[in-house]
C-alpha cells in the first residue's frame, strides 16, 4: 500500500492531536457546566428545604416542589406537581430523619426529567422535602454538548485545513529541491539546489546538501581527469611496445635488431609496470590518506638505506626515530631520489635531520632547478615541469600522499645556488598505528633505472 505524502501525514497527526484537545476541552467545559448547574441547583433545595422546615406549608412553582412528610412515611401535605407521588422512603426517609439527605429520584407524569431532592428534618416529627425537576438541566447540557461537538468539528476541520497550508507551504522549498535534483546530472555541472530566503532548517538541508554537490562534482572532476591523465599515459608506453613488437615480427630483422626491439619493448614493459603501481599507490587513497602500517623507525637508517640503494651517500644525525611505514617512507625518498637522478643534476644530496620538533628527510641536487612557476603545483597528480624528458608525472603527487597520510607535509623549492630541494616533514611522534605492524622480507636494492620510484 502506498504511504501518503508527508504533508497529508503531517496534517493527518495534526489533526488527530487537535482532536484529542478540542475532545478534552470540551468534556471538561461539559463537565465544570454540570458541576455548576448542580451547584446552582442544590443551593437553592437547601435554602428552600430550610425554609419549608421553618413554615411546613408546601409551595409549588414550574419545576420547583416540596412536599412533608411523616417519619412513617405519610405525605402530609403536598404541592399539586407531585400530587399522589410518595417521594421518600425506605433508607433515604429513614436517614433524613436525622439529617439532611440529597437524592436523585425518577421523573414523574407532571413534570420533565428526573427529579433531585433534598430532605431535612422539621419540628414535629416530620420530614421537609424540597425538590426540582431536572428537565431544564438536562436541555441545557444537551444544547451544551451539542454545541462544543458542532463547534469542535468545525474548529477542528478549520484547523486541519490551515495545518495542511502551513505543511504545504512548509515543505514547498522541499519539493522545488526535489525537482530540482532530479533534473541534476553529471550533464548539467554547476546546477544547485535552490534554497529559500529564511534561516530555517530547511534553508540549511539546502545549503548543506548545495556543500556536498560541490564536493561531488569537484571529486568527480578530479576523478574525471585522473582517468583522463592515466589514459593518456597509459597510450603513449602501449603505442610504443606495440610498435617495437610489430617491428620485431617483421621479416628480414637481424639479430641485433631484434634484440634492440626486444629490449626497448622491456624498457617500455618497465615503464607500463612502474606507471600501473604508481595508479594503483594513488587509486589507493583514502580520504587522502594511505592505509598505514605504523612502527618505530630511524629515520637517519633509513634515508642510509635509500641512498644506498641508489649507489648514494646519506647525510644523517644519529637517534632520529620516527613513527612511521617504512615501506611508504622508502617509496616517498626513493621517488626523490629518482627524480632528482632523472631530471636534476650534478651531486644528489639525502640528507635526515631534526629540526624544531620537526624530523626532515630532505633530496637536493645541484641541477636547474624546477621551471619557474611549477613549484605551487609540483605535487599535484600527472604534474610536470618539461614534458620532454618523460615520466608520469605521479613520482611528487605520491610524496605528498605518503606525507600526508603520517600526518606531515611535503615541501619543494629552488636553491640559491641552483638546483631544486624537496623534502618531507614528519611529527617524531608520528600517527597512530591503521594496522599492526608486520614482518617485511627481505629484497633486493633495484637500480636506478628499474626503481619502484615515479617521477616528476
């Protein structure tokens, strides 16, 4: 079965719960009438009663009677409205033989409605009853209770027609954000959710929902050109590897023209793999953040390591220690040291320091340095500073990942003297461990040129 729109469920609790308030005011304004008739009308038996006590001569006026009676029950004198009717006996004469008694006592021929009594004691033994019949008290509540439902109703159908304008016109800014979304699509980049001039929640759900399209669509961008990039350098190795194995199968190659096609179709091979682990180290981002696998390092052991691995020289202050991946720390300074190989110059310098709280891993080469203009976006994905000379363009952006991920930053610049400087700044305390640490094997150092590292 299908729900109902909100805006008849709001107006339909919103009803419901009107009901149930006019329902209660009504019964108790029935009821403090009642009250008050009753109050009202026993005030006035007891100043008749007393009076008929005083002077035991029955009087008889529209609903009002009285009649006197013995202690034995006899009537001894009577007004014409309940002529032949014996109003008290049994234990209600017997109790106002001592004291005044209020009962209630069925209608009679001569009058409307039933009847209420109060009987008091009177000199001579005898019995004063003063009553009214209740007919008019009854009409009354009657047209009372007729009145509130009346009334009731149509407060309560006026109300239930106001509260389904105050839903429809409250939830109208939903419905245009409604139609709105439905229309957007990756088609209609920059389209926004119109939100209302107030400062109400719904106003904010707008903003807030507008907030998270923008980041949709910025992610979508990137994500957008991250595919676009990686195609584009995806083709450019395929293309070559499929001419140099067409080449290869051509008839008439000599040996050494073989294997030159062969091993520039390995380089290409090379690069395809080292491209598809620098997609896949990006691919692997969360929340701009690398999974980790945190444990004590030192930092001055590792930037030796790294530049050994290069055939490189480490300059490094002993008893740095750092929390940290190693496996990502090693990748991050192998990126540098790679791309300082590939695109600097001259003496390539890893150096690991303290410095204000800050541990440093730092690459410098004494080659031109980065292209003016290039440092603010050197770190940004498939980013390079001379197209020529090759490369992805992911060897910084997944620096600056690593960087991130421990909680530190990367940083780059041109030296005075020549040359470019791009290092990495940890915390020492680092962050806490996203897994255990576990066990590494043991590997063989790559050379430079088959290194895991990316570049520039």
């Amino acid at each position: 079965m299908r729900r109902l729109p909100l805006r008849l469920r709001l107006t339909l609790a919103f009803s419901v719960v009107m009901a149930l308030l006019l329902g209660l005011t009504g019964l108790v304004v029935y009821r403090i009438v009642r009250s008050d008739l009753n109050n009202a009308i026993d005030r006035s038996l007891k100043s008749r009663a007393a009076q008929l006590a005083a002077s035991p001569v029955p009087r008889g006026e529209g609903d009002d009677f009285s009649q006197v009676l013995a202690r034995d029950g006899r009537v001894l004198a009577t007004s014409p409205q309940v002529r032949g009717q014996v109003l008290l006996s049994g234990d209600a004469l017997r109790s106002a033989a001592s004291g005044p008694v209020l009962v209630e006592h069925p209608a009679v021929p001569a009058l409307e409605g039933p009847l209420r009594l109060r009987a008091v004691p009177a000199p001579g033994a005898r019995i004063a009853v003063a009553g009214t019949a209740l007919g008019e008290r009854t009409d009354s509540l009657r047209t009372l209770a007729l009145a509130l439902a009346g009334g009731g109703a149509v407060a309560l159908l006026l109300a239930s027609l106001a509260g389904y304008a105050v839903a429809s016109g409250a939830l109208r800014p939903v419905e245009a954000m409604r139609r709105r979304a439905a229309a957007i699509s990756a088609d209609s980049p920059g389209s926004r959710l119109p939100v209302p001039d107030s400062s109400d929640e719904i106003a904010r759900l707008g903003e807030t929902l507008n907030d998270m399209l923008a980041r949709l669509e910025a992610a979508f961008e990137r994500e957008r050109a991250f595919t676009a990039d990686a195609s584009h350098e995806l083709r450019t190795p395929l293309t070559i590897l499929k001419a140099e194995l067409e080449l290869a199968l051509r008839d008439g190659r000599s040996p050494d023209e073989l294997r030159a096609a062969l091993e520039s179709a390995a380089e290409e091979t090379d690069r395809l793999v080292r491209l598809a682990e620098d997609l896949l180290a990006i691919a692997r981002l969360e929340d701009g953040r690398l999974p980790l696998r945190i444990e004590r390092l030192d930092a001055g052991e590792l930037a030796a390591a790294t530049a050994a691995r290069f055939g490189l020289h480490a300059t490094v202050s002993a008893g740095i220690a750092v929390d940290g991946d190693r496996d990502r720390l090693e990748q991050a300074l192998s990126n540098l040291v790679d791309n300082a190989l590939r695109h600097g110059g001259g003496d390539v310098v890893v150096e690991a320091l303290e410095r204000d709280g800050v541990v440093r891993l730092d690459v410098r080469d004494s080659g031109p340095g980065f292209p003016p203009g290039f440092i603010p976006k050197a770190f940004d994905r498939f980013s390079r500073g001379d197209r020529s000379r090759g490369g992805a363009g992911l060897g910084l952006a997944i620096v600056a990942a690593v960087a991130e991920s421990h909680g530190g930053v990367a940083r780059a610049a041109n030296l005075p003297g020549g040359g470019a400087d791009v290092w990495i700044e940890l915390s020492p305390s680092g962050t806490k461990p996203a897994v255990p640490p576990r066990s590494r094997p043991s590997r063989p150092a790559p050379s430079p040129a088959r290194s895991r590292a990316g570049s520039t």
